[in-house]
C-alpha cells in the first residue's frame, strides 16, 4: 500500500484503497484506513466528506425550509397576475416551464430514495475474513468466501450467503428485531451472539448467547437456547442436526483466525479447509480419510495450515494446482 499525504477530497477518492474502505470491501485496507483515521483525527471531516460522496450524497430533508417554499409560491403568483396582459403566446411559455420543473422534482426524488434505498453487498475471497460495524451498532465477522447484504437504511435485515457470526446490538428503546435471512430460513433476534453458516446447501445455526428464532423454510419455528446448533436443509426440508455443543470455540474460532478440531475425521477436516480455501480435496487412500485430527490451523495461511495438519496425523499433503493431494507418510 502506498504511503501519502492527503490534504484534499481528490487525494482520498482517488486511492483505490480507500475506496475498498469505504465499502468494506478488503480486509487489508479495512484494518489501514481505520487505523490512519485513528492517528490522523484532524483530518476526520476530509474523510467523512469524500467518504459520502464514495456512498453517494443523500439530500437533507430540510432542503427547502416551508417559508422558503410559501415565498417563493407568493413570488409566482405575483408575477402570474402582472402577465395578465401579455401574450396567449408568451403565458403558454409557463407550460414547458412547470413541466420541467416537475421532471426536475421527480428526477431529485429518485435520486434520493435510489440512494436512501439502496443495497449495499460485502464480499470476501478464499483466505480472508473480514470485520463489518452495521448502521445500528451490530458488528459482524464475515467469513472467506461469503457475502453479507442489506438496505442502506436497513442494516437489521441483512442477507447472508456463506457464513458469518453475528454480535447484534440490543435495541432497548424500540426492541427492534435483527433479522439473518438464508436460502433455508430466517434467524430472528432483538441482541445476541451467534453463527451462522449457509455454505453446502444448508444452514447451520449455532447460539453463543442470548436466545434467537428460526423460522424455516417448511413453515415451522424453532427456537434456540445457548449451545443450541441446528442445521436446517430446505432442499431436503428437514432438520438434519439438533444438539448441544458445550465448547463454543469449535464453532466459531475461525473468526479469530483458526479452525479448532475436536477429535474430527480428516475428510470432515479438510472439508472445512475446502471451504476456507478454495482448494480441491483428494485423498489418495480411504484409511487416510479416517485419521481423527485434534488442534488448530489458521485460516489466513494455507502453507501453515498444510504444514500444521502435516504434523498433527503424520500425512504429506501436495498442493497442486487447485487441489490438495493428501497421502500417508
């Protein structure tokens, strides 16, 4: 990334990085404007300015003030009553006018609401994780090879493809609910802590804290207490697990970095890497595909995390192309 000043509006719209901020859309760039921002606080009303016109400028709703506006009507009539005399030609003229002041409005109008309304999308690669702070307060931790999206003005109906965990901000004052929808259902909340993972064509649900709602795709409600972990398929229309898990880091560690495995078989291993990564999984033998794995890999670093699974079940792992080729040692 490259280092400058920025002492105007133009040398912060036109860095890509800054851009990549301002939509959440890397990581590396996330992590950088926030922590430039923190170290340059003067220079925060520049960043808000070109960071609204990166966003697109909404228009105030007190634009023209209703004593502007009576003013104004009185000025037009006035001049309307001094024509009187003028021309049939020349009062038609007003006709044009009218109608393109009244494009002008609807024009100004669209403008506004396509802005107010519009759908904001954050994406992540294979290898990357990304930390996402929500209009309301919410944060989310948006997991690699995932999207997360919502309305500008929505931030607590948001649409999730991949996974992501979830902190949401309780609103006291209205008790307004935070809404998690997937292709399999719809979670419900109004303040907790919770993950979800819509990879595999299911969704798999898991409570740290707090209490949540679900609301399957068959058309029945389930709800969920701390170390509840459903998975739901709306292709097979059934819940395909429903269980307890005591040890919340399995489920969520990857949002710090690493996958925790609990006494898992390799193939179930790898199949999480696959999802991380990207990669191809190939086993060259089924005996290896029944090794258990206990310990944690990152998920930042597929050359460490090689290496740590290469030494955790004594196996060679070849990576090749798209693939990981997994034999015994």
């Amino acid at each position: 990334m490259i280092h400058k000043k920025y002492t105007s509006i133009d040398d912060f719209l036109e860095d890509v990085s800054f851009h990549n901020w301002v939509l959440q859309k890397n990581a590396t760039d996330v992590h950088f404007w926030e922590f430039w921002i923190a170290n340059n606080p003067e220079k925060r009303e520049l960043v808000n300015k070109a960071k609204a016109l990166v966003l697109g400028v909404s228009f105030k709703k007190d634009f023209v003030s209703k004593e502007k506006v009576a003013f104004e009507w009185k000025k037009l009539e006035s001049t309307i009553k001094a024509q009187n005399t003028i021309s049939k030609r020349k009062v038609r003229f007003l006709k044009p006018l009218t109608v393109a002041a009244s494009i002008l409005l609807v024009v100004t109008l669209g403008f506004y609401f396509k802005n107010s309304f519009s759908k904001i999308t954050h994406r992540t690669h294979f290898g990357e994780i990304l930390n996402i702070k929500l209009q309301d307060g919410s944060d989310v931790t948006l997991n690699s090879n995932s999207s997360l999206s919502y309305y500008k003005n929505e931030s607590r109906k948001v649409w999730l493809s991949g996974e992501a965990f979830f902190e949401v901000d309780k609103k006291l004052e209205t008790n307004a609910k935070f809404l998690v929808l997937t292709n399999d259902l719809t979670v419900e909340v109004y303040g907790t802590s919770f993950n979800v993972n819509s990879k595999n064509k299911k969704t798999a649900v898991f409570l740290e804290e707090g209490k949540i709602w679900l609301k399957l795709k068959n058309g029945t409600d389930k709800k969920m207490i701390p170390g509840n972990f459903i998975t739901y398929s709306s292709e097979k229309k059934e819940i395909l697990e429903d269980k307890n898990i005591f040890n919340a880091t399995i489920k969520t560690s990857w949002k710090d970095g690493s996958l925790l495995f609990d006494n898992l078989s390799l193939i179930e291993a790898m199949k999480k890497i696959e999802e991380s990564y990207g990669f191809s999984i190939i086993f060259k033998d089924d005996e290896t595909k029944k090794i258990n794995i206990t310990g944690a890999v990152p998920t930042t670093n597929i050359d460490i995390c090689i290496k740590a699974i290469e030494k955790s079940v004594d196996v060679v792992i070849e990576k090749k192309d798209n693939s990981l080729i997994i034999s015994k040692k």
